[in-house]
C-alpha cells in the first residue's frame, strides 16, 4: 500500500498537523524521520521520502504529541511556518477603486452591460443593520432616517453581495422589448408595477442580473456580472466555479472584517440554502501521495524529479454546514 501525506499549518498558529496515511500495509517497525523541508518513512521492505514546498518550513524538535486515529492514519503535532501567497487576485471593491475604466459583462452568456466605464467615485455602503445599531446607540432620534444613499452620476456605491450605479453611465438607456439585440447593454423589464420587483435581465440570455432601485438608479448582484478592465479580454468561466469563488472571498472579508464567522446563504427570492461556520481561515494545506506511477519524483536529491510534480500549498478554510435544502440534518 501506498502513503500519503496531509500537511495541516496555521499561519496565524505557526502550528501543524501532519497526518501520515497508508501504513497500515507496510512491515513493521516503521522509523518516521520527520525534518524541516522533508519527511522520511522507512519499513524493512521500503523507503520512502516526501519533499514539502518551499512555503512551508517544519520544526521537528516541536514534535510532543503523536495518535493513531482509527480510518485516518498517524496524527502528529509541531510547529511550522507557511509563507503567505505574494500575490492575492484584487476584489470587484479592489478592482473599482484603482483609475482604470471597466466593462461589465453578464457572467451567464458575456454580453456587455457597462463598456469602458471609469468611475469618479466608488464609495462602501453601511452595513445592511446599520439603521437598527443607530437607534440602539444614539440618544435622539435617528437623523438618516427615511433616507437613502443613491449614486449619482459616475458614482458606484459598493454593498456586500451588490453594486448600485447610476443610469446615466449607461450610454444606450434600457428598453422595454423582448426582441434580440447585439446592444450590449441591459433590459428592465417590468414584472409588475411594483418596483420592488422590477427586474433587470440581460437582453441575450435573459438571466436577471439586478433590479431598478429608482427610475434613476440600477442594483446589480454580484454573482450575476463579471467585472474586467476594458484592457482586457473577456474569457467564459463556468457558472458554478464563478459563483463558488464570488461566495468564497466574500465570506473570508466577512470574516476579517467583522466579528463573526457564522453566514446564511441565500437566494435573490429570500429563500435560505445554507448555514455556515467558518473555522480556521488561515489553514494551509499540502497533499503528497506515493505511488508506483510516480516513482522517486519525491525523493530528495533524485535528479529526474519532474517540478511539475512538486506538492502545491492550498490555502484552505474549514467549514461546517448545515443544509436548508435537501435534508436539513445533514452536516
């Protein structure tokens, strides 16, 4: 049977876990070398020797605590270090603030809904309980109340899951049609005469990407557009894999920015899909398995290594979820 190696590091910690799979077929005794660049695994029938990343350096003399753990393999515990990622993809709050104009394009199909725009001002919104905190801590009545904040021209007013913008930065204003266009710009259709459900849709794919707030003003979601430097060209990504990473980041600024790790994930219509716990946000993690189509690649000094090959540092989250859909006992 083959090993395999679980490299768990906390970067806030400076600790890890390294979990050693696989030993269960091999000859005893096992001599476990353990040192700051590598770990060694010798039976009297085998030798095996895992290279780690640079990124990531061991203290073998910090080893005090080692457990078998039934299914799972040999847990050990020490300190390490993880060197933080040089380079972090910006956020849509990141990428609007730099001088730069933008296109905007909806993600389900590519069709531009806001070309080469560049706005003035890119401002936060306050929080979505912002009126109840001013009531519970302000001694006189609440001076923002019955107000709203709207953008105005070549304003862009920045919310958690939602950017408002201003009409008249859409240079061909919306129309009530349902015939195909190349006009890459948005629709509004009106569901009913209610405006809270006045809806934007792209005029390609109809896919909803926002809603009117006012006759002057328009709500995108952000898991609904795709936003790119006009500099740069627009390639597809799927709906799932975009989707997952706009909710992924967003949860881990929620998290650093707030005192609270616990989110509810939910639909434009309100519905609620998920509950979730994020825990230890700063994981780093590295996944070695040996196998015979491998061969040395990961022995230390072995000169055909391939570097394509080289374990990847991950960085990870821990998550516990409950769900709201299917079955909500499943955690």
């Amino acid at each position: 049977m083959s090993s395999a190696v679980r490299l768990e590091v906390r970067r806030s910690m400076l600790t890890a876990t390294l979990i050693l799979s696989g030993l269960e077929g091999k000859n005893f005794p096992i001599d476990i070398s353990v040192s700051q660049s590598s770990l060694q695994i010798q039976s009297p029938d085998n030798s095996e020797e895992f290279l780690l990343p640079q990124e990531v350096k061991l203290v073998p003399s910090t080893c005090r605590y080692v457990q078998h753990v039934s299914g799972e393999g040999l847990h050990m515990r020490l300190k390490a270090q993880a060197v933080e990622p040089k380079e972090i993809t910006p956020t849509f709050k990141e990428l609007l603030k730099t001088k730069e104009k933008f296109t905007f394009y909806c993600q389900s199909c590519g069709a531009m809904v806001l070309q080469e725009q560049q706005f003035l001002r890119v401002l936060p919104l306050p929080s979505e309980n912002w009126s109840s905190l001013v009531e519970e801590w302000c001694c006189h009545p609440d001076p923002f109340a019955n107000r709203s904040c709207l953008p105005k021209v070549n304003d862009c007013f920045l919310g958690d899951t939602f950017l408002l913008v201003n009409k008249a930065n859409i240079s061909d204003p919306p129309r009530e049609t349902n015939e195909m266009s190349s006009v890459p710009h948005p629709v509004v259709e009106n569901v009913s005469k209610s405006k809270e459900n006045t809806k934007v849709v792209c005029k390609r794919c109809k896919a909803i990407l926002g809603e009117t707030v006012t006759s002057e003003v328009i709500k995108y979601h952000i898991t609904e557009v795709m936003i790119l430097p006009s500099s740069e060209a627009y390639s597809m990504i799927a709906r799932k894999q975009f989707v997952e990473s706009v909710i992924v980041r967003l949860l881990m600024e929620l998290s650093t920015s707030r005192s609270t790790f616990r989110f509810c994930i939910q639909g434009q219509d309100g519905k609620l899909y998920l509950l979730l716990w994020l825990l230890n946000t700063d994981t780093v993690l590295v996944e070695i398995k040996k196998s015979a189509s491998a061969g040395s690649c990961f022995f230390s000094g072995s000169a055909s290594c391939d570097p394509k090959n080289v374990p990847e540092v991950q960085n990870v989250a821990r998550v516990l979820y409950v769900s709201c859909v299917d079955n909500p006992n499943t955690e």
